[in-house]
C-alpha cells in the first residue's frame, strides 16, 4: 500500500485548521458571554447552600445556630411552608404554618403576625425541598426585605434536638 505524502500533509493541515477554527470560536464565544448581561455562568458554585438568592445576588441562606438564635429568642418568626398536615404533627417552636402550596388560602391568616420589618425564617422538609425557598422569594416579592432560608429545616432542627411543638396554629 502505497501512502501519498501529499494527502497525509492534507489531512494533517485539515484537521489543525479545524482545532484552530474551533478554539478561536469557543475563544470569541467565552468573550461574547463575559460581556452580555445575561451570560451563562461558566464557573459558579451550584451547591444547595448558595443556590437561593436575592436579586442583588446575596444568598437567602441562614445557618442552623443563626436561626435557632433568631427564632427561640423571638427576634425572628419562623414560617413553615409545608402542608398543614405535616406542621400539626410537628414544627419548629412558634413557628407559624403558611404552605406554600396553598399560598393564596393561608396567607390572610398570618399577614397581620408578620410586620414588614421582621426578619423571617422559612423553612420545609428534605434537601431537595424547595416550598422554602418559593414562599420567601414570594415573600420578598410581597415587600419583606429580612427572609432566609433554613435548608432542609425540619430534618436538620430535630437531629440537632432544639424545641418543638405539634398541633396545629391558633387562628
């Protein structure tokens, strides 16, 4: 078998001329991406903890012994966004119940406990949960500026052994 030279050194130009087509491209297109106002992030932390944010990109994130503090010494209200069901069999102590599934129903009832002032905790139930994190962005959304977010909040309140109380909320 006979190889031809030429064709080789063809083949061979070809295919770096497409590797430099190609890096300059992805080059030009990382730079366009730098410079839109919408670009896509290239390199983030997509981790549970920093993923809920406020518009000006401050994370609505609040950790367990910040909350803990915030809600017994009742210098925040807690708000727990799972279902009526679940908050009666158990919620975090003075906790109120607003689930975010039934948003439009339950939110009269706790509207006049929650000043506008106040700083808020929501939480729900799970690490995959995200009623939490939809019920503050509603109630940012609504005019409260002092939301944050206990992930996974229930789990994590009970394994660590603080207070709690059952039964449904006085209306």
């Amino acid at each position: 078998m006979k190889v031809d030279i030429k064709t080789t050194c063809r083949v061979k130009t070809t295919f770096w001329q497409g590797v430099v087509i190609f890096l300059i491209s992805a080059a030009l297109g990382l730079l366009v991406n730098t410079f839109r106002d919408e670009g896509i992030l290239v390199v983030a932390d997509w981790s549970q903890d920093v993923r809920p944010t406020v518009v000006s990109g401050k994370s609505m994130v609040i950790s367990l012994g910040e909350a803990e503090r915030l809600c017994m010494n009742k210098q925040a209200i807690s708000i727990d966004a799972r279902s009526p069901e679940l908050y009666a069999q158990g919620h975090i102590r003075y906790a109120l119940n607003l689930p975010f599934q039934e948003f439009d129903k339950y939110i009269d009832r706790v509207r006049d406990k929650i000043p506008y002032d106040a700083w808020i905790v929501v939480y729900c139930d799970g690490e995959q949960c995200s009623l939490s994190e939809d019920l503050a962005k509603q109630l940012v959304s609504m005019g409260y500026k002092k939301v944050k977010i206990l992930l996974n909040g229930w789990t994590r309140w009970l394994e660590a052994g603080l207070p709690i109380d059952s039964g449904l909320q006085n209306e």
